[in-house]
C-alpha cells in the first residue's frame, strides 16, 4: 500500500509525527537526515583537493586576506543582534512572484531569476542553471534555519533541460541537497563544480560521469560554451569543518554573448583581471544581500557590487542573493533600493526582475518599483525560528497548513 504513496508525503508524515511527540520526538526531527546533509567528511575531500595551489595546511585560501570571523571582542555583540535583530531583513507583505513561460528552445540571452542565487541563463542557445536551490530551508535540518520569504516560483519540473549545473560553493543557500537529487533524477546536464564539492554529489548519488570539478582558472565546454571556475572571496563548509571545498564566481563564454556569476563574494581586486581576460560580460549576477559589518570581507554590499560590476566590464546588472531568505540584519528593501541609487551614480544598466521573471537581456525593460509596495516589516511572534518543541510543532502545522491549537 505505500509503495503508491510519494515519497516526500512519508517523509512529511514521519516528521510531523516525530515533532508532535514531544521534546525526543523534537530533537529527532531536528536531526532528520542530518548526516547526509552536512556531506562528505574532510577526509573523503582531502585526496581531491589537496593538490590545489589555494589548499593549505587542511584548507582553501583566499587570495586576499580574509576574516571570516568577526574580532572575539565583537563577538558579543553580534550574539545579541542575532537575538534581537533576527527579524529585521523580513519583508513587510507577499513577495509578488512571476511565473515565466520559458521558451522550448533557449534564447540568444536571457535570464530567469528563481530567487536568492538560482537563475537559468540562456546563453548563444544553451541553458545553464546557477545554484539551483528550491529546498524550503538552507539548513541542514527541516526544523532549524532560514526559511523562504516566497515560495519558488517556478516549479523544478518545469525547468526545461539545461546543459549543465553550475554550483558556486557549498553553503546551504547554494548547494541544496534535495534539489540536486530531483535535478539528478530529471536532468541530465553536467554539474560543473569548483573542487571538492563533487564528493558531496558523489555522496548523494550523483553519477561521477555527470561530476565536473575545476579549481580557479580552469574551464571546461559544454556544446559551445565555455565555462571557467573563476576567482572569488568567500569561504565553504556545511557544518564545523571550514574552507575544505573550494568557492567560486563562473563565466559562461558562448560564440557570441559572455555572463559573469558571482555567486556569493566579497569585493576583490580580481574582478578587474576576470573582466579583461574573460569580459566584457553582457549581463552580470552578483549578490548584493546579506551584508554586515562582521562579514564585510566575504560579501558584497551594493555599492561594491556596482563597482565590481564595472571591473567586470559588465553590461547588465542583475542583483542576487536577496530577497528570498533572511540571512543578516538589513531591512528586507534596503540591497535593491542601495544598489539602484548607487547604479544611477555611475550610469549602470540594472534590472531588478521578480522571482519567477524572465529578462530579455538583448531588449531589458525598464525598472519597475514591484519593492517598495512590499516594504520591510517585523513578523508576528509565531514567524520565529522554533526554540521549543512547542515552536516546533507550530512551525510543522503551519507547514501543512493547519493552525497551531
């Protein structure tokens, strides 16, 4: 009789039954699937990444100097903003979505904007997905982490086949377990990675003839296009080890258009040497979310990624890394409002599509204000993260759609 139910309905029964049962039955469903998610062990990756001229003394380096971490005397003080100003970066009302028809065949150059850091490019004719995430939490853990502010707004079965994956690094928010496992089973692309994160695939049974690991610098073709692992300024890990995979900003140079993804980074001089060895790119991804002072080295702010935008020799602007999680302490309008102010400061093109939208780059439209009706809010008391096996199973009802008694 199961065998005609879905999965993923047995797995949500399972893990609504382990929260509702109380305190154990909460921490079970804390942990649910959490070893397959953290990935493979250090020393599974040490034999494929050692080799690597960024690897040293048990892990990658950026080229800059780096703090990941603030000073242990700010410490402190980041804890309480993380209990005070948890809810400061929610928005204000819905996230107004769109839902694009996406063409049988790709386009010249085009770009879906999915949310966070997921886009599909098309690009000469040929499709790349970029860190595809359509996982409900970047975490582990179905009970702990960030939730998404909207739900994706294109179902994953309805992405068209794509000529390969391209994977930045291997934080939750860009490398999500379940969605690599749905886009291994309906896809048949390349998941072109920088090194060491093949062995986290490899570990959820992607096949290692669909595994493509490159260290900064290096390129590989997929039909026409080229794909180059190029540099960026961030760090890795999934749990406590740090920096044990690499991370990585892309370029996708086809016959005739070029786009930069910047992924996840921080503002490095880099950008100008990608720019004239691989640019002028015709659009650019870059994040412009999630930036604080304690993590400024690590994460662009707005007006960085202006600035790395013309290093690039970009074209097109299109802002990532916003608006779908809430992963700092800014108000939830403040990156895209930051970013248009500063672009009109220079003279760079921006579009700002809603997740789900569809841009045609050869032909971009004008910017419309679809944020500000949204605005930046404080939630209600039962938005926060479950503390408690309480929380939890109000968080678990809301799920499936019931109110908490």
């Amino acid at each position: 009789m199961l065998g005609s139910v879905p999965s993923h309905v047995l797995r949500r029964t399972a893990l609504t039954a382990a929260v509702l049962a109380g305190p154990l039955g909460w921490v079970t469903a804390a942990a649910w699937g959490l070893p397959t998610a953290l990935g493979a062990h250090r020393r599974r990756l040490r034999p494929v990444v050692a080799g690597s001229p960024h690897f040293a003394d048990g892990k990658f380096h950026n080229t800059m100097e780096t703090p990941a971490l603030p000073p242990a005397n700010a410490r402190k003080g980041m804890l309480r903003q993380l209990h005070e100003d948890r809810h400061v970066g929610l928005p204000g009302g819905p996230i107004p979505l769109a839902h694009a028809e996406l063409p049988a065949e790709a386009a010249e150059l085009a770009v879906t904007w999915f949310g966070h850091a997921s886009a599909l490019l098309e690009v000469d004719g040929q499709r790349v997905l970029v860190d595809p995430v359509w996982g409900d939490r970047v975490s582990p853990s179905p009970v702990f982490g960030p939730a998404r502010l909207h739900p994706a707004p294109v179902p994953l079965a309805e992405v068209p086949p794509v000529d390969a994956v391209l994977i930045s690094h291997d934080h939750y928010d860009h490398l999500d377990l379940p969605t690599v496992r749905a886009l291994t089973a309906s896809q048949t692309a390349p998941f072109v990675v920088p090194l060491g994160i093949g062995e986290h695939l490899r570990m959820w049974g992607v096949p290692d003839d669909r595994i493509v690991e490159l260290d900064w610098d290096e390129s590989t073709t997929v039909g026409a296009l080229t794909l180059t692992c190029t540099e960026a300024r961030h760090f890795s890990g999934r749990f406590f080890s740090r920096d044990t995979t690499l991370w990585a900003s892309w370029a996708v140079t086809g016959p005739r258009h070029q786009v930069f993804f910047g992924g996840d980074t921080g503002y490095t001089p880099a950008f100008a040497g990608i720019g004239a060895r691989l640019g002028p790119f015709d659009l650019t991804l870059l994040p412009i979310g999630a930036y604080n002072d304690a993590w400024h080295f690590v994460h662009l702010d707005p007006e960085e990624a202006v600035r790395a935008h013309g290093d690039l020799g970009g074209g097109v602007l299109l802002p990532i890394h916003w608006a779908t999680f809430n992963l700092a302490f800014h108000p939830w309008a403040e990156p895209v409002q930051r970013l248009l102010a500063a672009a009109r400061r220079v003279g760079a093109q921006v579009v700002v599509p809603r997740p789900g939208q569809r841009i045609d780059v050869l032909d971009p439209p004008a910017v419309t204000d679809w944020w500000s009706a949204v605005g930046s809010g404080a939630p209600a008391d039962d938005d926060a993260v479950p503390t408690s096996p309480v929380g939890a199973r109000t968080a678990v009802q809301r799920l499936l759609g019931r109110s908490a008694d």
